[in-house]
C-alpha cells in the first residue's frame, strides 16, 4: 500500500512504525459552529481511510478532537447567557448525531481540549524549561520559531518567505513575527484557566499537539487534516512536538482537498455556507458521500448543488443496475481492482469509476460484469458507505421526492398511462401521442415494453 505523504511531497510505501499497530489523528471540529460541507469530507475521507485499514489487518488507533473552547464560541455563548462549556455540550451533541446520519464511524478518542489543560500546562512548562519558548510580560507564552531548525519543512517553505503569510498577533510582546501562542493571557472577567502564568487559554496549536501526545504517545503514524491546516496549524504542530519530544511527531501527514462551492470558496460572507444538516433534509446521506468519495480525496472539489445533483443521478443509476442482478455467478475482477485502487493512496474515484464502466457492460447483456459487481459491492459497502440500501427501496424514494417536486401523484400517472393504453387499443393514436406528450411535459419518461408501460423521471437522467 502506498499513500501520498505531504511532509516528503511524495507517494510512499505505507510501513507502520510499530508491526501492524497505526495510530491515526485527525484534526477535530471547533464547537463555534456546525457541519458544514467542509467538515464533512474531511470526517469522510479519513472515516473511509479508517475503515480501509481496519479491512487490512492493521490495528488502528483513531482520534480525532473537538476544540471546545476558542474565541468565537466564547463570544456567541456570552450572547446566548450560557457558559462556553454548556454551548460545547450541545452542539457536540448536534455534530454527533449528523455524523452518524453521514454513517462516519466513532473514533476511539474524541478527545476535547478543556480536558486536556493540565496537560497542555505541562507541555508549555517543558517547552519553556527546554529553552524553545518564552513567557512575555502579560501572561503570554509563545514558541521561539527560529530555535527549531526544521520549521518549515511541512509546508516546504523558508522562514523568511513564511513572515509574509503568517498572521501578526501581539506582535510588540513577541521575539519574531514567526513566534506562535502557546498559551494566551485572559483579561478579569473573561473566561480562562489558572495556569503558572495567569489566568489565560491555550494557543490553538498547542492543543493537537497536547491531544495526540495525551491519548496516542510522542509518535503517531498518520496525521490528517484539510490542506489548509498545513500552515501554520500543522507546522506549529511539528515544531513544538519535536521539541517536547525529540522525535516526528508523524510519519505520514495526509491533508484533503479542499471544496468550493458553484466555484467559489465556501464563506458565510458569500451566502454559499452549506450546513449538512440542511443538505440531509434535501438528500441521502448516501448522495452526500458520494459526491465526495467520486473524486480523490486530495484534489480541490466543488460542491455545490449541481454537483449534489449529479450524484443523486448517478446512485439512481446505479441502484437501477443493483436491482436488476439476480442470477450472476460472482467473481472477483473487480474486487482485485478495489484493492489496487485503494492501496494506491485510497483512490475511491477509481473505484467508482470502474464501477460505472462494469455497470455499462451488464447493461449489454454481459453476465461476467453482473457476477464482478457482486463480488466488490460488500466492500464498497462497508469502506466507502455506498449502497447501503435495498435498491428497490431507494428507487422508489427517489421517484416520490421527485414526484412531489413535480406536483404530480403516481395515481395521477398511473391513470394517464390506462388511458393510453386504452386510446391505442381503440386505435386511436393521436389521443396515445397526446397523452405521452402531456406527461413528458411535465417531467414523466414512458417506457413501452412487451410486459407493459413503466415511468420515470426526466430529471433522473
């Protein structure tokens, strides 16, 4: 198995640092909001990586965090009259449920930083008794970026070309511009913790590193996140790791592609901010993993509802191929292509994609295609999260969301097509013709067989 590790900027073979043991972080969500698209193909990318090296044979260790605790739910929670702990606790529990709605496993941890304090306040004293970091006079401790030679190394830049893009936070108070928080001083009456310093909070970087060194040790096997985290959050990360612990924090560092929304990137101030609560009130869970899952996980990917859309085709494709394959001596063609494909960097756009040619070929009559998409469907099952339902099921939900879309009953339809039948009989071919043009207009496809006429959806196809 071979994936893309962004700290070489290369494809490596996948060799666990202890046996067949791996232990995987992901970074978690800030409680200051809800799922958006965002969140979701990151939960679903490494949800599926999870899934896939658990099919190996790997023992894995899973965490990914909630950061429960920054500025912005600080603020919305003082607006609501509730403490920012409260705030965390429910919409914790919101984000829980649409990740079981997105079918995204649990993690082994979830670990949350306000029960990580002493920890990070142990993490933050070593550092400064280490000499990597400095305590300002207001309360500040931030980490000395120019005493760690490798900083830089992730993002594959120099500091000197990094002072640019970073942001300048307390900047008279620091050594260097570089110099991150890792602890933040609060002022009286804000919310905050005792800490050797003062009443303060924790840098955000500090947290991950915290987290991962709390719950999974000095050293991880994968690290995962959205590519915009790899600067600064996960070159901070490395820094302060290594300078804690003498040693990568990671072997392999992963990062998802990001998403843009009808091409433009997914902000609130754009009015495009898609929450996936919403979208599950408009579509299956499935569409939704899908739409994702079609593409690899590290390319830049928009969607949008024309993107949403055409998956919702091509799952009604699919589930109308499902429901035809009864008698098909199954074999394993593509589920050897499976494995090929996900051992080359988890490439599940691959895997669909040779669905769909399998697909095209059952649909020319070829049984040998019918047995292969038998042998690989329990496995895009249980890694990707597709296919889950009956496809008899899943067909006629679809055609009655479209139906009330179009204002029109299957009765209404089903009469329309009697009387069809009944003007041809009487050979009457005008009326037959009208009543298929008045249907087509408003969205219904006839399909004239030797064992009757059936219906369909226009907008389906």
């Amino acid at each position: 198995m071979r994936v893309y590790n962004v700290l070489r900027k290369k494809k490596e073979d996948f060799l666990p640092l202890d046996g067949n043991k791996v232990k995987m972080y992901v970074c978690g969500m800030t409680t200051n909001g809800l799922v958006h698209l965002g969140h979701a193909r990151q939960a679903i990318t490494f949800d599926m990586i999870y899934k896939y090296l658990k099919l190996k044979g790997y023992d894995v260790l899973y965490a990914s965090n909630y950061t429960d605790i920054d500025d912005r739910s600080i603020l919305q929670a003082k607006e609501m009259g509730i403490s920012p702990l409260e705030l965390a606790d429910e919409r914790i529990k919101i984000i829980n449920t649409t990740w079981q709605n997105l079918g995204v496993v649990e993690p082994d941890f979830r670990p949350r930083v306000t029960k990580c304090i002493p920890q990070i306040i142990t993490f933050v004293k070593d550092l400064i008794t280490k000499g990597y970091a400095y305590e300002t006079s207001d309360g500040d401790v931030y980490f000395d970026v120019k005493k760690y030679d490798g900083y830089g190394r992730l993002s594959n830049r120099k500091i000197d070309e990094l002072i640019d893009s970073v942001r300048i936070e307390n900047a008279d108070n620091k050594h260097d511009n570089l110099d991150f928080a890792l602890w933040k001083h609060t002022n009286e009456g804000e919310f905050g913790f005792s800490s050797p310093w003062g009443q303060g909070r924790p840098g955000w970087h500090i947290e991950c590193s915290t987290m991962i060194k709390t719950y999974l040790g000095d050293q991880i096997d994968i690290h995962g996140g959205g590519k915009d985290l790899i600067f600064p959050h996960h070159e901070n990360e490395i820094a302060q790791s290594y300078c804690e612990n003498g040693c990568d924090l990671a072997k392999y560092w992963l990062h998802n592609g990001l998403i843009t929304i009808n091409g433009q990137k997914m902000s609130k101030s754009l009015k495009n901010f898609m929450l996936v609560d919403d979208l599950l009130k408009k579509y299956d869970s499935e569409v939704i993993r899908y739409a994702i899952l079609v593409n690899h996980y590290t390319s830049t990917q928009d969607l949008g509802d024309e993107a949403l859309k055409l998956a919702e085709k091509n799952l009604y494709y699919f589930y109308n191929v499902l429901s035809t394959i009864k008698e098909c001596e199954q074999n394993n063609d593509l589920k050897d292509k499976f494995y090929e494909s996900m051992d080359d960097d988890f490439n599940s756009a691959k895997v669909i994609a040779d669905l769909f040619s399998e697909c095209s070929k059952y649909k020319l009559k070829d049984a040998r295609a019918g047995g292969a998409i038998k042998g690989v469907l329990p496995l895009i099952k249980d890694i990707l999260g597709l296919f889950k339902h009956e496809p008899i099921e899943f067909i006629e939900s679809l055609k009655q969301k479209y139906l009330n879309i179009l204002g029109i009953t299957r009765k209404e339809i089903e009469d329309k097509i009697k009387q069809r039948l009944d003007a041809k009989q009487q050979k009457n071919y005008a009326l037959a013709d009208s009543i298929r043009d008045e249907l087509v207009s408003c969205g219904i496809i006839l399909n004239d067989t030797k064992s009757g006429t059936s219906y369909d959806i226009k907008q389906l196809y």
